[in-house]
C-alpha cells in the first residue's frame, strides 16, 4: 500500500463535510456560488453578503494579521491611504481600517458580488472605503496613490505575479510598503 492509499484510508475514517450555507454563512466564496444565495431575494442576498463578511470581520479580530508578522503594524499603517488587492467581501479589510486607523481604504477583486458585499459591509461600519472591480494585473489608480499594499491569500490566484507585482509597485507611492500573506 502506497502513502497516497494510506492518506486515503485514514481520510475515510474521519470524512467531514463543510457547514451547509443553509445552517451557517461562513466566509468562503462557494457560498456566492450556492444556490441558497443564487435563488435568493435582493433582500435574502443582501443579509448572506453581510453575514459573510461579518464572518471575515470577527476571524480578523479574533487572531489579528499581526500574528503573521509578529509585530504590531498600526505604526506603519495609521492613517494611511491603502490598497487591499483581493479585499473579498470586505470583512478584513474593514478589520484592517478599523484596526491601524487608516485614513482611507480602497479594495479590488474580480467578482461584482464581492464588491457588492465589501461596499455593503463598510457602509454599515461607516468607513472610509471604495471598493473596486479589477484584476492586480491591470489596477485602475494613478501612479504614486497607495502608501501601503496589503493582501491576504492572493498572489496564487493571479494571472501573471510579476504583472502584479508591477502594478502594485506603479501605484505604491516611493517608499510604500506590499505586505502579504500568501501560500505561493
């Protein structure tokens, strides 16, 4: 027996499966896919939008992207103007504005439901945010906007990473800072 069979074996021993969406919203972005949320009313999608990005707001709080760094990044980061390249449903990226006092937020991601769902969220916080439809690829600021770049579990999903990486060095202002989190 191979170790893949073994892995296997044991995998079927303990199977788990995810929280239906119908029991819990949670933060993953399957459930914009599900039909829970598809079949929904305006008013129905609206409440999972909100529900799943307060899901990525409490995890923020509850172990903060400090951790990551083992440092406190408010010094960096107070009242700044930042990007959030894959800001998802906007529940971190509202944690992250909330957390270091940045002066104002933008976020990009490539579905118009998340967009939807981060403007929602940061309106019932009342932030500073604008969130926008884009691709790290092709970011649609000026030169020199962002003090700081930050991105969490994004740089794998990318097209092209040095195009990326580009564009965020193009609307970082000199001496900005990209700061991420990723499995790459």
């Amino acid at each position: 027996m191979n170790t893949a069979q073994i892995a296997k074996l044991f995998m079927k021993l303990r199977e788990t499966y995810p929280v239906s969406p119908n029991d819990e919203i949670g933060g993953l972005q399957e459930v914009f896919q599900h039909a829970i949320f598809l079949e929904a009313s305006e008013s129905e999608k609206n409440e999972i939008m909100l529900k799943s990005a307060g899901f990525k707001f409490e995890n923020e709080i509850s172990y903060p992207w400090d951790n990551y760094f083992g440092l406190d990044l408010s010094p960096f980061l107070k009242n700044k103007v930042v990007l959030d390249l894959g800001c998802f449903n906007g529940g971190r990226s509202t944690a992250w504005y909330e957390r270091y006092h940045l002066d104002c937020l933008f976020g990009i991601d490539v579905d118009q439901v998340y967009i939807d769902a981060a403007t929602q969220f940061a309106n019932t916080k009342n932030i500073n945010a604008k969130f926008k439809l884009a691709q790290g690829e092709e970011l649609p600021f000026e030169d020199s906007k962002f003090d700081a770049i930050l991105s969490f579990d994004v740089f794998e999903h990318v097209q092209n990473i040095q195009k990326t990486i580009d564009e965020c060095r193009r609307v970082l202002k000199p001496g900005g800072k990209l700061d991420r989190k990723s499995v790459v």
